[in-house]
C-alpha cells in the first residue's frame, strides 16, 4: 500500500464514527423514494461542513443532490452515488443507508488530500426500489461531465463485477362496458375476462420465450361487484432481460398478448410506464479490476468471479452512459436475505458498521487511482466506447 493509500486509511478511521452515524440516523428513519428528505438533509449537512459545494435539488427531483469539490489541480471528475430509500415495512431492508453514507464518507476521505486532482462528485440519488432517479439524472444529463461512477450495495459476497437485468415496468388497462352480470349481460363488455385472457397468453409466451427472461404481473383492477360486468381492469407487469433489445423485443410480444386478449371480447386495452425503466448493468471491467486491487491491498482475500444479478438496478442506466461499476460486499457471513427486518437489523449491527469501513476504503482507494493515473482512466473508457457500441 502506498504513502496516500495509509493516508487515506487513517483518515476513514478518523472520519467513520461521523459516518457511521449518518448511516445509523438514516437506517432509523426510513424513508420511501421521492420522500427521503431526513436522509439528504444529514448527507448534504455532513457534505457542506467539509468543503464540498452542495447543489440541491437537481433534474427536478427534490431528493436529488450533487455535491462537488474542486481538487487543487484540473483533473478528471469521479462520482460516488448515494442511494438512501428504504422499503415500506421493513425499512432499510436493502441497506440504502450505508450505500449513502459510504459515498459520502468516500467522497470527504477522498478530498482530506492536499494533492487531490480533478474532482470529487457525491450524487445523491432517490427511489432505487422504485422509479429509479438515476433513469432522470442520465436523461437530464448530469453525468454528462462525469469521467467514471461508482457505489457499492451490500450482498451476501464480495462481488466487483457484476450485470443485473433490464427492466420495463408496464400498466395494461383493459376497458370494456359495464352491465347487470345477469339481466343484460349481453350489452356488457366483460374488461376482467380480457385480463384472463390476457393472462393465459402470457403464460403460454412464457413457454416460448428464453429461460433468462422474467414477466411478473399482477391484476390491480378487476371490477367492483360481481352483479356488474367489469368494464374495467388493471395489471402491473414487471418485465425483464438480461439486454435492452431483448427486452424490446419482450415489450412487444406481451404488447401483443394484451392486443389479442381485448379484441376476444371487443375491449379496448391501453399500456403505459409506470416506472422508471431500467437498462441491464453493464460494468465496466477495467473499472471493476481496480476496485478488486483495492480490496485486496485492504486484506480482503474471498473475491467472488463476475455473476449475473437477478435483480435490476438504475445504475444500469448510468453504464450506459459514463464507465460505472456497481460491486457487492458482503454483510457479514453473507447470510441474511434482503428486502427482509432481519436485514435491516444486520445492517446496523456491527456487520453493518465494519462492512461500510470497507466500502469506504474500498471506494477512496479506486477514486484516487483513477484520478492520479491517466493511462489508467484511458483503458476504462476505450473499454468503456468498445462495449456500448457493441451493445446499442
Ligand atoms: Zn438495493
């Protein structure tokens, strides 16, 4: 480990009571995407008292922010993403909270040097488990300027490379015409058996289609009473490929589906997005390679090859458009389940509190060779141009 790595090592350890705490402040007030204005304000207080410029809100989105510090000398611009919602009921069950608090804490560390080229961006960014705003911050371009992005999630390994699914979130809306379900069914159009209908044909799709597709749906909306015929019903369907154009390709064909399904019984269906779509992870391995480096220089010796997540996240979104990574580290022994309390428990006990001291180091570490070495950054955005292309 060099001079500035021990440097930076000791600085965390001095920093990290004050970041534990934001992590703890946030994981005991949990707050649902698009609401998490308790989780900016400890961020952005944390952020403005050492130095860093605090922009907020950005892109329209009032839990959005972006602080920045300018090194000493120009240089390239790395972003540290803070992710900070929690999930109704149990909280911070996917633990948000330290994701926030390592990027800020990642972000300080990093700007304590004297010798710090470039600059230094934290990204708060709300509603993960939702409609992600890291889709809205790419389109309203504030990683336009930005050289490379990282975060870190906690998981059940220590994972630095990893893809995730591309995801379509799709509301159908079957309308028929309401009647007495007894005395005048016949002038009725019945929106619910369409929606049957609907479903039937998905799941006869779902035999076609690839093994390493999902559609998930459910029925929102299937009429009031059962002496009426519905004229209307409402499904939710998630929709997911490991790639963007297979996933267009997907949207099509259940598009398809829906169409068949309401002219079965001369409804009328409608389709829109109701959240945020997400495009698959696409991690940048040049990238991923570093932070492996860096983890390895801090003692970390279980380093999981490259998997396929069978989740989706936004940070997909951000790949696409700037060289990103997205690694897991394990919490603890790497047992508890996400999205669970017992999860949320985990993340502020000490194997939540010793995890967020590796994140951070792990982060500072890969920021600071990104910035002090250009052949380096070089090689992650060739990397970086040949695969986007060869994606679309
Ligand atoms: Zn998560």
């Amino acid at each position: 480990m060099d001079g500035m790595k021990k440097f930076f090592k000791e600085q965390a350890q001095i920093l990290f009571p004050e970041v534990w705490e934001l992590a703890r402040e946030i994981g005991e007030n949990p707050e649902l995407g698009y609401q998490e204005f308790f989780a900016v304000d400890v961020l952005t207080r944390f952020l403005s008292r050492y130095g860093f410029d605090v922009l907020r809100p950005i892109a329209g989105l009032e839990t959005a922010f972006l602080a920045r510090f300018q090194g000493k000398k120009p240089g390239p611009r790395i972003a540290f993403l803070a992710e900070y919602d929690a999930l109704p009921e149990v909280g911070h069950g996917c633990g948000h909270n330290l994701i926030g608090a390592a990027s800020a804490g990642a972000g300080v560390v990093l700007s304590r040097s004297e010798e710090l080229l470039g600059e230094v961006l934290v990204i708060g960014t709300p509603a993960e488990e939702t409609s992600g705003a890291k889709v809205t911050l790419v389109k309203k371009g504030i990683f336009d300027r930005v050289d490379a992005a990282m975060m870190f999630h906690p998981g059940s390994q220590n994972v630095p490379e990893v893809s995730s699914l591309a995801l379509d979130a799709i509301e159908f809306t079957f309308i028929g015409r309401s009647a007495h379900a007894v005395a005048a069914a016949q002038f009725g159009v019945n929106a619910l058996e369409a929606m049957i209908t609907f479903f039937n044909n998905v799941n006869a799709l779902k035999k076609e289609i690839p093994d390493d597709t999902r559609i998930n749906g459910i029925i929102t909306e299937g009429g009031t009473t059962p002496n009426i015929v519905p004229d209307k019903a409402v499904a939710r369907f998630y929709l997911r490929a490991p790639r963007r154009k297979g996933l267009d390709e997907l949207q099509k064909k259940v598009i398809h589906c829906a169409k068949e399904a309401a002219s079965s019984v001369s409804a009328k269906v409608t389709w829109r997005k109701f959240e945020n779509s997400y495009d698959d992870m696409l991690t940048n391995r040049t990238l991923a390679g570093v932070f492996t480096k860096n983890l390895r220089e801090l003692g970390i010796k279980r380093i999981s090859s490259p998997q396929v997540a069978m989740g989706s996240v936004d940070m997909g979104n951000v790949s696409r458009v700037v060289p990103a990574i997205h690694p897991y580290l394990a919490l603890g022994k790497g047992m508890n389940i996400p999205h669970t309390r017992d999860y949320t428990e985990a993340v502020l006990s000490p194997a939540g509190e010793k995890l967020l001291l590796l994140a951070i180091e792990s982060l500072v570490g890969t920021g600071w060779d990104l910035l002090n070495d250009p052949k380096l950054l070089k090689h992650i955005k060739k990397e970086f141009y040949q695969e986007t292309d060869l994606w679309g």
